[in-house]
C-alpha cells in the first residue's frame, strides 16, 4: 500500500501495475486512474472505484504509436499517417476495435479509445510498464475531475495502490475524442 506522508516515485507505481495494481498519474489536463489494460481484476477495480458500467469501456495511452501497434493492424497507412500527425491539444482517437484488446476494455462498443499522451510522467509510465495503461478520469462518476493529489486521495482515500509524484499538464480540458473512420468529434477538448 501507499505511504501516505508522500507520493510514490515513478518505478513504484509501474511496479504496482506489474503486480495488477491501481495507480493514479497526472496527464494532460487532469488526473487519471490507470492499470494494465490486460488485467480484467485491475479494471474491475477502477470500474467500481468510478461507479462506472463495463459497458462504456475505458481510454488506453501509450508514449509512442508503436505501443499501439497490436490495435492498429488492419488499419491503412493512410489512417496510420492521421492518427500521428501533431497536435496542439491531446486526442483520444477512435480507432477500428480490431479484436486484440480485451471486452473489458472497449465494452460495447466497435472501436477502441487510444490516445498517445504528451505528459511527460504519464509517457514515463507507459515506457517503463512496457505498453499501454488504463487511463480514466480519477473522479467517481457524476463528480468532478480530480487536478491535484489531494482531491485524488479525498475521492479514493487508501483504496489506491499508488500516487505517482507530479502535477497535471496546461490542458485546459481532457482530451477531445474523434473518430479516426468518420471524422466526428465525439467530445471536445
């Protein structure tokens, strides 16, 4: 468990997502509840930390496209060149679910959420886990986004098995979401 007198130290937290931990991290614009993507107990334990139904899935991050590589096979070097063209806010895409990530995680739906994060700690974990991680708002559903540690640990006390060390990025808002197929934005950022 935590040692709450202080955060937890990078290598830390991804050895809790090694042991199918929960972790909080800062991203973009607000803090972020994440695991390994593969462990269906880890995921259940975020789900039911955020109130939140299996069925509407969760955003995976990545530092790189290549972590991303498994999900996006079948998908035109076309569409490839989209999803990494830079941007000046993040960008959760959604992709074609090409049946290698788990239910759990793109729930009902025909598409999985993947977005490669700027923040350079989230990017760190990401590196040093080896692939993608959960990423979804550290806030019970209904709430408001948790911007800070504390409001992190108000939410969800010591049910946690670690708080990464830092601070959220200049994101004025999450991630938009668009849909890599049609263009549509889903949610603006």
């Amino acid at each position: 468990m935590i040692n709450w007198s202080r955060r937890t130290s990078t290598s830390l937290a991804v050895h809790q997502l090694h042991l199918q931990g929960v972790i909080a991290y800062p991203t973009e614009a607000v803090w972020g509840l994440g695991c390994d993507p593969y462990s269906y107990s880890a995921v259940a334990k975020i789900l039911s930390l955020k109130s939140r139904p299996e069925h509407k899935g969760v955003i995976l991050i990545a530092c790189d496209w290549q972590q991303f590589s498994p999900f996006t096979e079948g998908l035109t070097a076309t569409q490839l060149d989209q999803l990494q063209q830079p941007s000046s806010k993040p960008i959760t895409w959604l992709i074609p679910h090409n049946g290698v990530a788990p239910d759990w995680i793109v729930g009902d739906h025909d598409t999985l959420a993947v977005r490669v994060t700027s923040h350079p700690l989230a990017a760190s974990l990401c590196r040093s886990f080896g692939g993608p991680i959960v990423s979804t708002s550290a806030n019970p559903q209904g709430l408001p986004e948790a911007t800070n540690s504390l409001k992190v640990r108000s939410y969800f006390g010591r049910r946690l098995d670690a708080i990464a060390s830092g601070t959220i990025g200049s994101a004025s808002a999450p991630s938009e979401i668009r849909h890599l197929l049609n263009g549509k934005v889903i949610r603006k950022g």
